[in-house]
C-alpha cells in the first residue's frame, strides 16, 4: 500500500510541474500549448491531434493502472523508481529552465528567446526527455502490453513534434539555432 502511494505522488509531482507550469505562463498572458490549434496544413494538424490524444490516453491509462488495476512487477521496482524520478528531476529541470519560452508545440508567430544553457547544454530536447522517462519508468513497474503500445505510439508521436519544432527554430533563430544544433544532442 506506501509503495503504491508513494508511485501515485510521484505521478501528481510530475504533472504537478507540468499543468504548475501552464498555469503560470496562462498568469501572464502566455498560452503555451500550442498541439493542432493552428491553421496547418492537414496532414500535420492530424498529426498533432493525434498525439495529443495519445498523450492523453497514456495519461488515462496510467491512472488506471494506478487506481483501479495495480499489480507492481517487483522485480523491476526500484529500476522503475529510479527512472521516474530521474524523468521527473529533468522534466523540472527544462520547465524551469525555459522560463517564459516553454511550449508543447509551437506557433508561428510566437517570439520565445533560444535556451542553451543548463540542461539544455546537454540535451535540445529535455521536456520530452523526462516525458519519456517518466512513462518508461511506469513501464518497469506497471506495464502490460497495452502500455508498451501507448509509450512506443507516444514517444513516435513526441519524436515527430520534435522534428517539425526543430524547422520552427531553426527558422525563427538561424545561424544561432545551428550552432546549438551541431554541438548539442536531440535527447541525450
């Protein structure tokens, strides 16, 4: 029963930080997600309204699993818990970091400042990072083959915004983007 408490407060921390976050930049006047709202050509508005609802059905499954259905994999626990926590302590990390620059998504007419500093010295893509980590930790300690499924779809989902994120800012910045382009890794 702690053990299952205990995995159950580390999923409201992390989305804690997460909907934390989106309140903060909603404060001032800054809307942050940005996933299939914009006018876009078809094929990569599906494509984020897909995602979005993915990301939304590994959410709802977890909390299923959590509440309704749990059975913890013991032999993989504390790997489990290893690896949420880190998810989380990174997640933090590259919300906090960002400041006012943090989106899910991107629209065009946004102007956010470049951040390569910190975590992001190391990684150009830490949010999405902890996301994963975050959800393959859950899959130590919980998984079945439906959250096997829902995490591969996820993380190809989150890959595919990352690319289409990486033509935005390497427009919006130029040369500045393709310094930190070259020097620093997508995700690890």
């Amino acid at each position: 029963m702690l053990f299952r408490l205990f995995i159950i407060l580390l999923f409201v921390i992390f989305y804690s930080i997460y909907f934390g976050k989106l309140h903060f930049l909603k404060g001032k006047q800054i809307k942050a997600v940005h996933l299939g709202q914009r006018k876009l050509y078809s094929k990569e508005k599906i494509a984020q309204q897909f995602m979005s609802g993915i990301a939304f059905s590994l959410v709802l499954y977890q909390i299923y699993k959590l509440f309704f259905d749990y059975h913890v994999d013991n032999r993989f626990y504390t790997l489990g818990i290893v690896i949420i926590i880190l998810g989380i302590v990174i997640f933090g990390l590259s919300v906090s970091e960002m400041k006012d620059s943090w989106r899910v998504g991107f629209e065009k007419s946004d102007r956010t400042t470049l951040i390569t500093k910190g975590i992001y010295a190391y990684s150009r893509n830490p949010a999405y990072l902890g996301f994963f980590l975050f959800n393959c930790g859950y899959l130590f300690l919980i998984g079945d083959a439906m959250m096997v499924l829902l995490i591969l779809v996820d993380t190809l989902s989150l890959h595919y915004l990352v690319l289409s994120e990486e033509k935005h800012l390497r427009k919006m910045f130029q040369k500045e983007y393709d310094t930190y382009y070259k020097k620093t890794r997508r995700y690890l």
